[in-house]
C-alpha cells in the first residue's frame, strides 16, 4: 500500500508538469498521495507499540526533533507552488537529508 501511495503521487506530481487543465488538482492530489504514504504507516506503528508518539523527554525536546522536518516540507511545497518542476523534490530531499544529519550529528554529541 506504500508503495502503491508513493508509485502514484510522484507520478502525478511528475504528470501534472506536461498537463496544463487543472494542474494545481494532479499536484495537490500527488502531494497528499505522498504524505498518506508516510503518515499511515508511521501512525498505524505508533498505535501498535513499535515506535513511541514521543519525539524526546519534553515538550522543547520533541520541538527540536519534530519543527525541522514541517520547516523543510513546507518550505518543498511553497517552492513547488511557486516555481513547479523538479525543485520539490530537490529541496524536499537536500534539506530532510541536512535536518537528518544534523541530528544525528546533535545526538553522537550527547
């Protein structure tokens, strides 16, 4: 089912650059298709057990953890509104790949 929800939303965000009738709908719908194919499965795991809804001890702690990441998805979608082509992807994938050296390298310092 994930990689159904992935195989479809990037072929319709990759779709909706050569369609020119209702091109905002096949981005959104790829762009929904493709936070579905992250998000059932992470809820789906925490609800079981296997990972924990805590990001951190505190409030501030699973801040520092979870903000990064909205940050860089936001910041992706604004610039594929804006601008369109491959640049959701390329800042999407440059700035989750920093955030997520970053924290690695914030928790090898703890």
């Amino acid at each position: 089912m994930v990689g159904l929800g992935f195989a479809a939303g990037l072929s319709l965000l990759g779709v909706a650059d050569s369609v020119d009738a209702y091109q905002w709908m096949w981005r959104t719908l790829g762009i929904l298709l493709v936070v579905a194919a992250v998000a059932v499965p992470l809820i789906a795991a925490r609800r079981s057990g296997v990972m924990s809804w805590a990001g951190g001890t505190d409030k501030a702690e699973r801040w520092r953890n979870t903000a990064p990441v909205m940050l860089v998805v936001l910041v992706a979608v604004l610039i594929d509104l804006a601008v369109g082509g491959p640049w959701f992807f390329i800042v999407l994938g440059c700035g989750l790949g920093a955030t997520s050296w970053a924290r690695l390298a914030r928790t090898r310092r703890t």
